[in-house]
C-alpha cells in the first residue's frame, strides 16, 4: 500500500466511512475515494497533531529526506538531514516525531518535489505551521493554493502565510 492510500484510509476511517474503494494515482497526486477524485488527502489526526507542535520558531530552515541531483539546491542551507526514512517500508507508515518537532521549529521548510511534481513536504511544512520553499525550477502541482517562497525570494516569515495556508490545507487535504 503506498503512502497516499494508507493516508486515505486513516482519513476515511477518521470519518467513519466503511470500506471504501480507493485508487491513487501518485504521479498526478490523485486520490480517488468511492468515485470521487481529490488530491492529496491527509488524516485530520495528523494535522491536528502537527498544530500541537508550533513552538517558537527556532530554526530558519529545516529538511530531511533524500538528497537527489534534483534537490542539491538545498545544499547551501543550514539544518538539512539526509535520510532515507520515507522511503524504507519498515518505518514510512509509522510517525516520525522527530521530523515533525523539527518542523514545528522551523520558520522555513525546504519542500523540493522529488519524482513527482508534487512533495507531501508541502502539506507537512504547512501542517506544521512553517511555510514552504520550493526550487526557483521546481512545479509542484498543489503549489498555487498557497503562500510558499521559491529559492531565489527574499524569506520573510509572515504569519498571514501561515494561517492562509492552514486554513486552505484543511478546505483541500481533509476529507
């Protein structure tokens, strides 16, 4: 089960809905629930747990995840952990609270897409309250409903950001 299905399915079941038919189409970001297509669907219990974690904003950048060509623009920056845990199927299902504090300490989350045009980081930075910052060439098809930083920009941490972009995850990503 990808990732995105497991996220649907906890959403689902948040909500009581009993054995639902889901297909994904992880390229395009598409999450396809009893017939009706969505985009990226997060549990509201995730989402509500990463509003537990905003705490003052101690750190100006933050990423963890694999590094690729594609993303060595992040290099430059301060705060950043290669890891390959998302992608380990032992662990990507199980909470990773030490990514998550970190993001709910951080004024910036660096968000590259990776093999998609989209990156759950996004929805994550968001959730927890720091705003994205994608890659002066990247596309990230969910991009354009929030406030986010490209590489090049002037960052400047603006809490109107922060709670246009809460507000807009939970209209889009909760079931």
């Amino acid at each position: 089960m990808s990732l995105q299905e497991y996220y649907a399915r906890q959403a689902c079941d948040e909500i009581g809905l009993i054995d639902p038919k889901i297909k994904v189409n992880h390229l395009k970001g598409e999450t396809i629930i009893n017939g009706k297509s969505y985009g990226i669907v997060l549990p509201l219990s995730l989402i509500n747990y990463c509003k537990t974690l905003w705490s003052e904003r101690v750190d100006e950048f933050y990423f963890k995840g694999v590094i690729t060509k594609k993303r060595e623009w992040i290099m430059p920056f301060e705060n950043i952990h290669e890891s390959g845990r998302g992608r380990d199927k032992n662990l990507k299902y199980s909470l990773d609270r030490e990514y998550y504090t970190s993001l709910g300490q951080t004024r910036f989350a660096l968000s590259p897409t990776g093999d998609c045009d989209w990156s759950y980081r996004l929805f994550e930075s968001i959730a927890c309250g720091a705003i994205p910052v994608l890659g002066d060439d990247d596309i990230d098809i969910f991009s354009n409903d929030y406030k986010v930083f490209r590489h090049s920009d002037k960052k400047e941490y603006i809490a109107e950001y922060v709670k246009h972009n809460y507000e807009v995850l939970l209209q889009k990503a909760v079931l």
